[in-house]
C-alpha cells in the first residue's frame, strides 16, 4: 500500500499570511504514461464532509479559492495557502489515487495564531 | 446538481453485519464516475473503505476486503455498503462519494453529509 504522511500535524498561522502543508508519498504518484501525479488535496470543516480542493497535484476545483495552490511531483506535495482567511480554519487531507486502497495522509489541522 | 445521502441503523451490536445505503440524486449512477465509501472514526483520520466504477469493477482496501462488499441497486440508484463482523474499532461517520473515472477510482468530489454508526452491545 501507498502510505501518505503529511507534515506538519498541526499549523498556526496569521490572518493574511501564508501556510504551508506538505504531503510525502511512499512510492511515486507520477504516472509515466500521461505524466500526471495521481494525488489529491481535501479540506474538512468540524461536523462537515471533506470538500475536494486539488486534483492531479495542482488543478484546482471549481469553485476554490485562487489562494488555494497545490504543487509538488513524485512523491513530494505541497498545499499552499496565501493570504489566509478565518474561514481556511479546518483540517487539510492528501490523498493518492494512483493505487488501491486510495490511502489519505493523517490531516494538517490549521488555525489561526 | 448531484446530491448523496447515507442512511442506516446508527448503532449495530459487534459481531453484526452493518449495512449502509447512499441515495444518489441528480444523476444516474450507471452514467459514469465511479462511487465509494469512505469512513472517519471520532476525532480521526480518514479511511478510505472501497469503490464500485461504473464498469462494474469494485476496489476495496486490503485491510477491510474480507469483511466488506460495495454494491449498486442500478433501478433504485442507491449505493449499498455491507461490513461484516464489525467491531467497535468500526464505529465511525461513514461517508459516501463520487469519484472521478480516471481509469482507476479517483478523487472524490462529491460527498453526503455521512452518518454516524456506533457498534456496541
């Protein structure tokens, strides 16, 4: 199994700063024949469903914020956050879907400082 | 505008079957994407349970494949979750979704409001 591990577990930041959540997997999530990397970025609110942020490492959902950027190739990912909001507060997943089981990463749980 | 809701028994006694349904609206479930389940105990991190495509292919995590089947009933579009032999280390908020065809289940983007199953005697 593909085994996602996001850094940090906890992260407060500023209102109007950047934050930073980064996702690393245990094997490659770039798929050679389309050369796209096979991950996924949710964000979960307390007592709400997770809501799709980021596909295939950096297109952004409808309807998402521009702050809402993702990065990253391989097996190194990044979520960036520019200009944070109250609203951003929530708990931020990665997830692979390169292979089965679709494994999600532990969760960044973001504030505000 | 695709809409998902689970329903189900809310508390289930261990060694029991747990049996869960997703009403999908708004779309044919036999149309295309693909369909999954995925689970949270309080306080935890997301598992991911399994996912029917609409070719009829079913993918399940390994560490749940012995005890768990995803079905479709196509005539009434509801999704099915069977898990057998739950314990209480299977008491969590079970979510359904739609997940994009990618050739291989992908990304949810879709989700129901979950609901909260407890296993205990």
């Amino acid at each position: 199994d593909i085994v996602m591990t996001q850094s940090p577990d906890s992260l407060a930041a500023s209102l109007g700063e950047r934050a930073t959540i980064n996702c690393k997997s245990s094997q490659s999530l770039l798929y050679g024949s389309n050369r796209r990397n096979y991950i996924a970025w949710y964000q979960q609110k307390p007592r709400q469903p997770p809501r799709l942020l980021i596909y295939w490492a950096s297109t952004r959902e409808s309807g998402v914020p521009e702050r809402f950027s993702g990065s990253g190739s391989g097996t190194d990912f990044t979520l960036t956050i520019t200009s944070l909001q109250a609203e951003d507060v929530a708990t931020y997943y990665c997830q692979q879907y390169l292979d089965t089981p679709n494994n999600f990463g532990q969760g960044t749980k973001l504030e505000i400082k | 505008q695709v809409q998902l809701k689970e329903s189900g028994p809310g508390l289930v006694k261990p060694s029991e079957t747990l049996s869960l349904t997703c009403n999908v609206s708004g779309y044919s479930i036999n149309n295309g994407y693909c369909w999954g389940w995925v689970r949270q105990p309080p306080g935890r991190g997301l598992e991911y349970i399994g996912s029917l495509y609409f070719t009829g292919n079913t993918y399940y995590n390994s560490s749940l494949k012995s005890r768990v089947t995803i079905s479709v009933d196509s005539s009434k579009n509801l999704l099915s979750l069977s898990l057998r032999s739950v314990a209480a280390s299977d008491s969590a908020m079970y979510y359904c979704g739609r997940q994009q065809a990618v050739g291989v289940p992908g990304p949810f983007d879709q989700w129901g409001p979950g609901t909260l199953v407890t296993v205990s005697s």
